[in-house]
DNA sequence: CGCGAGCTTGATGCCGATCAATGCATGTGG
DNA sequence: CCACATGCATTGATCGGCATCAAGCTCGCG
C-alpha cells in the first residue's frame, strides 16, 4: 500500500495519515493502471528542517513536490524586494506547480517546521500522466483547485475587513485540517502573526488584536498558537460581515 | 493557417491577430501532430453581445473556451452574495480553468464588449492531449501561467496602496495587450471604474482619484476610458512604491 | 431634448498602519 | 541555577489612507 520512497519514520508528527502526500498516492496507484509499459517515477524523499528551504525563486525547475509530514509556507517577492506569503501548504498539498509556466520557479518554499517532502522530476510525472488518463485528469484538477484556492484568497484580500479575513483563514485551515484527519475544533499553527499578516494583506499587529477580539467574544481560546474553536457559527458569521 | 472554426468575421476588432484564440492554436496545431489516430476536436465558436453571459458559477463545466476577440470579466461570488471580479481575459487567455476541479464552474463569465469566443470540449481537449504530450505541455503551462499571474494580483491586494496597485493594473494591461499587437503607450479600457476597483480591492472613487493624481503628475492622458502613456517610468516607479 | 449610466470631486469618519513599550517563552552561556 | 539575549505576542496612542456619503458633471442614447 505504502510506497518505498515515502515512508513515515524520521518526522515525528501528530497525525500522518498514510499516503497523505501525493506523490505517494500516485506511486501507489501507477502500478495499477500502467499495465502496457511501465513508466517508473524517480521520486526521492527530501528531509526538511524548520526555516530549511525546499526551493528558491528564480531556481530552475524540475521537480514537484508533495507535502507528507510538516507545513511549509511559499513566499513571492516583488521586485522592489518586498515579500509575502502566497500560502501555507500541509501534508497532501502539491508544491511548484508556479514554475511549470517558465521552467524557473517564481516563488520561495520554506518548511514552518520539521517536514518531510516527496519530489517527483517533472519530465517524469508528464510521461507517465500522457499515458495514464485518470492521472492525466487527477493532475488537471489539482492544478485547477489550486486556482480555485487563490481565487478564495483574492476575495479575502480584495473585499474584507481584518476580522473576516482572519476568520476565513482560521475555518479554511480548519477544513483542510480536518479533511486529513486533525480535530475540527482545535488548532496548532505553525506561522507566526506575521507570516499570518502578510499572507492576508494585514500587520502583524492587527492579526493579534484580531485574535484578542475573537477570545473577547467568545469565538475562540488562544493559547499562543494553540488555538481552540469556541463558537463555530459564531466565527462564520465573522467571516461574513460585510463593511 | 487559420481554422474552419474559427473565422474572423461578425465582430470588428482593432487588431484581432490571426489565431489570437488558443483554442484555434491548438486545433491548427493538431493535423500537423497527430500522425497516429486523429482525434477532431468539436470546437465550436460562440457570439457574445456586450454584458453577455458565457458561463455563470455553479452551472456544470464541459467546455473551455479560448478568446478570439473581444473582453471578458470573471466575476467570484462569495457566499454572502458580494461579487467581485476575478480578473479580466483578453484575446489569447483561456477561460474556464477553475471549473475542472469540481466539475462545476466557480465564477461568472461576462461579455465588456461584443466578443468572439471557441468553446472546446474537456474531454476531448484530455483525450487530445493524451495523445500528443506537447500539447499535455502547453496545457500545463497555460495553467501555471494563471496561478503565477494570480500570485501577481494577490502581491497588488496584499502589500500596496491604491495607486501601486492601479499602476501595476495598467502596466499589466499594457504588457498584455502588447504581446497582441495592440500599442505599448495607449490603450482603451473596456471596464467602469467599479469593475476596475472591485479587481483591485478599491472603491471606484479610489480608482478615479488615483487616474486624477496620475495624470496632475504627468504619468497619463486619462479621458474616460482612452488612456494614454505619457511617462512610463514613472509608472512603473508608482508601480513599486512602498508604504 | 431629457434621461440615466458612469465619472469626477469634495467633506468627513473609521479602520488599520505605524511607533513604541511591555510581557512572555525559549534558549544559551557563565 | 541565574542572568541575559532573543524571538514572538500583546497592548496602547497616534496618524493617515481609503471608504463613505453627497453633490455635480459628461456623454451616449432613445
């Protein structure tokens, strides 16, 4: 079932669930499927430390990347030097997918803590999706959802006010959380107040006044970056306030 | 050259370059690939007026459609019913990505001009696309090229004021236009002030301010929707302001 | 012509940025 | 063990940019 590149030793995490990484899904279903000439990935599995980085802007691209164990967050940096969070990624996201446009990646990727990620050569992952159509359609979507993802975000930054983007923050990861098996009422984050601000356009001082509010109210217990969810409704109903 | 199609008729456009539309890039492509067994892509070419709908969010995805001429909106609804526009398609994009992730599509596709579009079937476009790994290639940098240009925007929302944000809008627009044919020191906005701001998380107001301010500093000839370059490095130098 | 959609400009107020000080946890070396 | 440094979080005071409300203005069109 699991496959031999990646397997769950080395990182110690809360709750790995098996084949939450991706690329490990995909090792393990293509011999299922590629019954005519087997195309083998050369996936190798990649140790990140905390700050370690997996890729840098600019770097040539060759490789994806699928989160199994850690977060890691991806930074763009404007021209002027400027940087900010473009997202955080946990175990079952897919990362690089930017540098397939230009052959260069366009942004940074750093592990919020220790990680542990699966490359796959993309040369190889285009071979083997030409002959396999589920995964040729797998693949599309993934990249679609994550277009889907930054459309949620660009809504956020566009239209809301600094509670409700930090609320829809708050029940996104929550749902991506619970989707792989963490509790759906509490939460450790992994980032700081400021990489929170800079991925939802705020500082980083209105994110903790944000967070001081929501316990005010009753919305939320904050311990640090323990978080635990008091009121549900209450915070969706944040997340929909309009100006 | 050009394809059956996709003619050239019916709308006149300023400079509607020959296989501007990527769907007929691709279908004028394919006799000259697929040696083997040909698969016909059914596209077909759709009329719209101005304000005209091409897909509304929600309603099942089939088809992605390429633009011939014209301009289109997409629009994101969030759950509250505030709309706000995702972004704005030129001749050359691809429309519809975000619906292959569910299968339904996630935003509202609208018509700013009467325009000219090639809808082309997903399943077959996967089928095509299967067979012919250069194109499974160009399909995959199509989609990277929209979540980098999505990053881009998110940095606009993110990290700058209201007149960064409209510089690097109308130093976007120009460069896209431009990679058309179309003049690098003039363009004709096909968008109100409202839609330009919605993108740009501003208020129309802002919008119209930030145009007041940028021609008293000698940067544009604004009259209404005709703008005119006057200093592009100054431009680009509001472009990268700091707060 | 008159209507209306869209654009401009002004006055005012609020939200979030900024500057600054303190608190709190972790780690490090004496 | 303590003293100290460091990174991160919280809270307060003040300021500025953008939203908001409101009033004309321009232009296209029936």
């Amino acid at each position: 079932m699991t496959s031999p590149f990646c397997t769950e030793d080395e990182i110690s995490h809360a709750a790995v669930t098996p084949l939450a990484c991706p690329v490990c899904q995909l090792m393990a279903l293509q011999p299922a499927v590629s019954l005519g000439r087997p195309i083998r990935l050369q996936a190798t599995r990649q140790r990140l430390r905390r700050h370690g980085q997996l890729f840098q802007a600019g770097a040539q691209f060759g490789h994806l990347y699928g989160v199994h164990a850690g977060q890691l967050k991806t930074c763009t940096t404007a021209p002027d030097g400027r940087q900010q969070v473009a997202g955080f990624h946990l175990p079952g996201d897919l990362l690089g997918l930017d540098g397939i446009a230009s052959g260069t990646h366009a942004c940074d990727a750093m592990a919020l803590e220790d990680s542990l990620v699966c490359a796959v050569p993309y040369a190889g992952l285009m071979d083997l999706l030409a002959q396999q159509p589920e995964m040729e359609r797998w693949f599309c979507k993934v990249m679609s959802a994550q277009l889907v993802r930054d459309q949620r975000v660009m809504s956020w930054l566009g239209g809301m006010r600094a509670d409700a983007r930090l609320a829809n923050f708050l029940l996104d990861m929550l749902r991506r959380l619970q989707a792989h098996g963490f509790s759906g009422v509490a939460l450790v984050l992994r980032m700081t107040r400021e990489e929170i601000g800079s991925h939802l356009g705020l500082k980083l001082e209105t994110v903790s006044r944000a967070f001081s509010r929501f316990q005010a109210a009753g919305l939320l217990a904050v311990n640090q970056r323990d978080i635990r969810i008091l009121n549900l409704d209450g915070l969706r109903q944040v997340g929909g306030q309009v100006p």
